[in-house]
C-alpha cells in the first residue's frame, strides 16, 4: 500500500476523545441490536427454508445498518485518533464506499419498509392500490433489488470520488499550489453531495408519504369502529398502530434533517453541531430496529427469551 501522507501519532483532544466515547456507546449497541435482528431472521429462514416479504425487508435492513454503523464508526475513530491513517490506499476509498453503499441501502430499505406496511395495512378502493396489494409479495424482491442497485451505484460514485479527492489533495499540496485544493475539492465533492441529497429526499418523500397515507386510513378506520362500537380489543390495536407509524415519521423527519445538515459543509466546521448531527445518526439505525423488534410479537418474544436466558447465566455464575 501506498501512503500519500507520513503516519502521525495519536493526537486526541478532549473533546474528540469524549465525542468518540459517547458514539461508540451508540455504535455498539446498535450493532447488536440490529445483529441480533439478522441473527434470528437467518434462523427463521434455515428452519422454514422461506421468509415472508416483510422478514425479507427487515433482514436486509439489518445486515446494511449493521454494515453502516460498523463501517462509520471505524471512520469516526480513525479520523479523530489517527486521521492520516485514512489517506493510506486503499483504506480510504473502501470505507467511504462501504459506508455509501450501506447508509444509502439502510435509507432505502427503510423506505420500502415503510411503503410496504402501506400497502399491506391501509385500505384504500382505488383499483392500482388494491393491484399492489395483491402483488405485494412479487413487487418487494424487485423493490428491494432497486434499493440495492441505487446504493451500489452511489457507493462506486463516492469510491471514485475519494480517489479523486486523494489525487487532487498529494498533487497539489506536493506542488504547493494549496490556493487550489479547496476549490478543486469543492468542485468534485458537490456531486456527490447533490447526488447524496437526491436519494435522501427521493427516499424521504417516499416513508413520508407512505406514512401519512397510512395513518390517514388507519384514523379513518378507527373512526368508523368508533360509529360502529366496535370491540375495545380491535381499538386499541389500531390505536397502537397509529402511535407506532407517528414515532416513525418524526424519527424519520429528524433523521432527515440531520443528514442534510450533515453535508452542508458550513456545519462540519461547527464541532458542537457536527457532534449533535452524528449522535443522532448513530443513534437512529439502533433505536429504530429496537422499535421494529418490539412491534412484531415473535421477535420481541426471541429477545425477551434470549435476555432471561442471559440473565439466569448470570445469577448462576
């Protein structure tokens, strides 16, 4: 491997050291959570040797923010203890691709996520919405493909783009001509953040939707068996599911914001800013798969059995 700059030691500040503490407290168990949702998922799979559309989102939805927060979190660490590390080929190109690939398929995952409880959940009489619903099991390997495909092409952009940032960066600080390197990066790295913005608000305004259209039907329905006086039990039920599809969309909306802050590169400059945007983007793939876990009884079953069974090991020892 070539190093297009000296190795430095370790020079980590106060604050890094605490911004690095509190993210991987984030990191980890956001790896773990979303570890053990793939973990189960897979077994389910060996056992039925099949998986239903929406255990097919949520395994694919854990294996990329599993991928996210492992990917990002060696990034943050590298570049706040040893960030010369991360100009050694191909280190640098390789995360950043990774990184891409994965946060953009968490993005995307998450959406179909959200379009597919849609179309299985709200009821709706107009004729195209009734045809997705009846093919809603053929359309999700193909939506899922495209969430894939989408991320794999913006992960190569950003690959090449860091080649490019680390090309324009040794060239011309090797020159001295440093009056260049600003606008020459600015330049290359306003693709990929227009390209980063389009997906996050194609993504966005694809849960958004698929949201509102959802809690528009499940409140109109709870509307009518409350008309019809309905039972308590089937109430309450929607009534659940309203309040778990609200928690979504405002997790969703803030996440939202925060990424786009994230590349407004005024904000990067800003240490306390950029802390506040990464502790919440570390924190939302962890906190939303534990949401998801909870919401489906058999998964929330598997981890309430798996923590009593790692609780009693514990009393014994």
């Amino acid at each position: 491997m070539e190093a297009c700059r000296p190795p430095q030691q370790s020079n980590v500040t106060s604050f890094g050291a605490m911004a690095l503490a509190i993210i991987t407290l984030e990191a980890f168990p956001g790896m773990w959570i979303n570890g053990f949702l793939v973990c189960v998922l897979c077994i389910a799979w060996v056992k039925k040797k099949a998986l239903n559309s929406n255990e097919k989102i949520l395994l694919l939805l854990g294996c990329s923010r599993f991928c996210y927060l492992c990917f990002s979190w060696v990034y943050c660490s590298l570049s706040i203890t040893y960030p010369n590390y991360l100009y050694v080929q191909p280190t640098f190109q390789l995360i950043v691709f990774f990184q891409s690939f994965s946060n953009c398929s968490n993005l995307w995952v998450s959406a179909s996520l959200c379009v597919f409880y849609c179309i299985k959940i709200a009821n709706f009489r107009n004729s195209f919405f009734i045809y997705l619903k009846l093919k809603t099991d053929r359309i999700v390997p193909w939506l899922l493909l495209a969430s894939l495909l989408s991320a794999l092409a913006i992960g190569i952009i950003a690959y090449d783009l860091a080649v490019t940032k680390l090309s324009i960066d040794h060239n011309s600080t090797r020159q001295g001509n440093f009056s260049k390197v600003g606008g020459q990066m600015d330049e290359n790295f306003f693709q990929i953040y227009f390209i980063y913005g389009f997906g996050f608000v194609t993504s966005f305004t694809a849960a958004i939707c698929s949201a509102l259209l959802l809690l528009f039907s499940l409140w109109r329905h709870k509307c009518k068996m409350q008309k019809n006086s309905m039972n308590s039990l089937s109430m309450d039920a929607h009534i659940k599911a309203v309040k778990s599809i609200l928690s979504f969309f405002i997790i969703y909306s803030i996440n939202f914001i925060v990424l786009i802050l994230s590349l407004i590169p005024s904000t990067k400059e800003e240490n306390h800013v950029a802390f506040l945007s990464l502790l919440f983007l570390y924190a939302f793939p962890g906190v939303h798969s534990l949401i998801l876990i909870f919401s489906n009884p058999k998964l929330e079953k598997t981890l309430i059995r798996f923590l009593s069974c790692v609780k009693c090991k514990d009393c014994m020892r």
